[in-house]
C-alpha cells in the first residue's frame, strides 16, 4: 500500500468533538481530578496522590466483581451469539413472515432497561409471578432472591430475552447480503448445510457479527440498570457486577476518591478491548477489500 | 471550573497529553505518512502508535503501582523504553 494518508478530513468532525468534550471529556477529566484527592463535601478536596489507586488494586471487593463481571460477559457472548446466528439463520428470507420476524425480533430491543428489569423481576417472584410461581409449583427450588445460582441464571435469561435479537438481525442483515451465486455454486458442488455455513455465510457475516460482539461485550460489561432492579447486587454480593459495585461506593459511601480510581480503571479495560475488537474489526475489513 | 477539583498534577497530565495530541496533528498535517505493518501485525500510523503508547503505559503504570513498591517514576521510564519501541517496530 503506496497510498498516503490525508488526515485533514478530521477537522470535520471538530462539531462532534466539541459535543463530546462537553458530555464526556469534561466529566473524565473531573474524574481524574477526584481520583488523586479526597473530600469530606462542600466540595473540600485534599491531595491523595496515588493512594486511591493503590488502594483500589489491592482490594479483594474490586477484584471479585471484575470477576464475576467477566464471568457474565463470557456467558451471555457465548449464548447470544450463536442463538443470534442460529435464530438468523431460521429467519424466513422475505415476505410477509419475514417483516413480521423483523418486527417482533425488534420489540425487546425497544424495552428500556429498567422495564425490563422490572418485567422480569415480577415474572421470576415466586409468590406473584409466573415464572417463579410455575417452577415453585413444579418443585424446584428457584428464589432469585435468596439463592445466588437462580439470581444468576435471572440475570443471564434476562439478557440473553433482552439482547439475542440484537446479534439475531445484525446476523440476519449479513446473511441477506450474500448473493445468490454463492449458493448456486455451493449446490453444483454439493455442499452440505454444515459447509454452506462454515464456507460461505459464516465468513460472510464476520464483519457484522464483530461489530455484534462488541457491541454485547461493551453494554454487557457495562451493565448496570437489570440486575440492580431484578436482584439489587443480591443475594449477599452475587449479582454485584462491576457498575453496580462503582455506584454503591460513589453514591452509597459517598468514596469519590476510590470510586474515581475504580471508575478509571474500568474505563481502561473497556477502552483496551474495544480497541482490539475496532483493530480485529478493520483489519477483516481491509481482508476482505471494503 | 471550582467544581472540577483542578490540582496542579492533573492540569500538567492534561496539558501534556493535550500538547501531544497537537503536535501529532500538526505533524499528520505537515508530513502526511503511509500505515505501516510492524510486529504487532496490524496497520499503523503515528496516531495509531501515540494511541497503543498511551494506553499501554497506562496499564504499565497500574501493573507498577499494584505488584511493585518501587517508586513510580520508575514505571516511567519503563513506559519511556515502551514507547520507543513501540514507535520504532509496531
């Protein structure tokens, strides 16, 4: 590749810039601020230097839902994803059936989050809902709210109801750009299902399916609102995922200091992994000649 | 700007990364360059390079701060040593 690059192209995106600075530059470098001191209110700050990092690296709780956070984001990509393909895959590829698929595959992805946290905090409750109620009656044993394997496995179902069509109709949005010739020639060679997938949809759907997994990656890392209203962190800290933990100590202790630091450390991680994904992203793009 | 707890460490930090950012820009725009393939098997640019120095020496400075009890600047200098490298062979 000879070709230079002209980057003047980025000025006209200083509009952009400018909104950005004020909703998200301004407020982390606020951040920054607060993790290198401490305050007592009436906006008091003393010099902490270091002390916060130090303190939030070493800690046992920072450390457990890092943990669990992972864990969650590693179940629900390795569940939604191939539903999502497979889901795709079924989806009738045009006519009447295949708007009404679209639509009602959209319908959960307009829920917002605290609805659906709600939704499914009264359809898991034993006493009133009828999830919880159905399993009760059955004779298992399953109290999101007291047992933290069923507050889990509320939490995972809930994501994967709520996130699956998302990954399903960007999966489906690649399947329908493949050209039919692909499939003629797969038939004169006779391919079975199993290799028109490997050979033909699944490298031909990589691009969409990498902007799919970041995307679920990052909300799931990120995700606060449905457990917190489906479980509060609970029982005990089992559901306590990372932002959940951020938002107890920020509001909850009022620890801006170690908040800050923990806030900054988060922000690192998904910073990091985003920027593999954009790069793995990219590059199969320039692969594959777009 | 009372609100946003400005301390004198944290205004030179921004200054710096600030200051670099504008002289890489002025620099794309000055010598416009070619993405080259290094060890790290993708594409890069100065920007792409200023971006993996940046955030790769923010984890050195954290992996320094919570495994050593060394002084900091020493992580510095670590991440001094990762830059050059990472400007010369990514």
């Amino acid at each position: 590749m000879n070709k230079t690059v002209n980057q003047k192209a980025w000025f006209l995106i200083l509009p952009v810039l400018v909104l950005v600075a004020f909703s998200a530059v301004i407020p982390l470098m606020t951040v920054v601020n607060y993790s290198v001191q401490d305050t007592f209110g009436k906006n008091e700050f003393f010099w902490a230097g270091l002390e916060w990092f130090e303190e939030m690296l070493g800690s046992q709780r920072m450390w457990d839902a890092l943990g669990r956070q992972i864990t969650f984001s590693a179940i629900i990509l390795a569940i939604e994803i191939p539903l999502g393909i497979f889901v795709a895959l079924n989806m009738p590829k045009k006519g009447f059936w295949a708007s009404l698929c679209l639509v009602l595959m959209s319908l959960p992805l307009l829920i917002p989050w605290n609805v659906v946290g709600t939704i499914w905090q009264i359809f898991g409750r034993v006493d009133i809902g009828l999830l919880g109620h159905t399993l009760a009656a059955m004779g298992i044993d399953y109290n999101y709210t007291q047992n933290p394997t069923a507050a889990w496995i509320t939490v995972i179902v809930m994501d994967v109801w709520h996130w699956t069509s998302l990954v399903a109709l960007l999966a489906y949005a690649g399947l329908q750009s493949i050209p039919d010739a692909y499939y003629q020639a797969a038939k004169i060679d006779q391919a079975n299902r199993w290799k028109v997938f490997r050979f033909i949809e699944l490298p031909k759907i990589m691009g969409v399916l990498m902007i799919a997994i970041l995307l679920r990656f990052m909300d799931s890392f990120m995700i606060y609102t449905e457990p917190f209203v489906v479980t509060g962190g609970g029982p005990g800290n089992a559901t306590t995922f990372l932002s959940i933990d951020l938002v107890k100590m920020a509001l909850g202790q009022f620890d801006l200091g170690p908040a800050a630091a923990f806030s900054i450390m988060y922000y690192l991680v998904i910073l990091l992994v985003s920027y593999v994904f954009y790069t793995v992203m990219t590059n199969l793009d320039k692969r594959d000649g777009h | 700007m009372d609100w946003m707890a400005w301390t004198w460490p944290t205004a030179i930090f921004f200054i710096i990364i600030a200051a670099t950012l504008v002289v890489f820009t002025v620099l794309a725009i000055k010598f416009p360059e070619t993405p080259r393939n290094g060890v790290l098997g993708i594409e890069t640019t100065r920007g792409d390079r200023l971006f993996i120095t940046l955030l790769g020496s923010a984890f050195i400075n954290l992996a320094w701060l919570g495994m050593l009890s060394a002084p900091q600047w020493g992580a510095l200098i670590v991440c001094l040593i990762y830059a050059a490298a990472v400007f010369r062979w990514a």
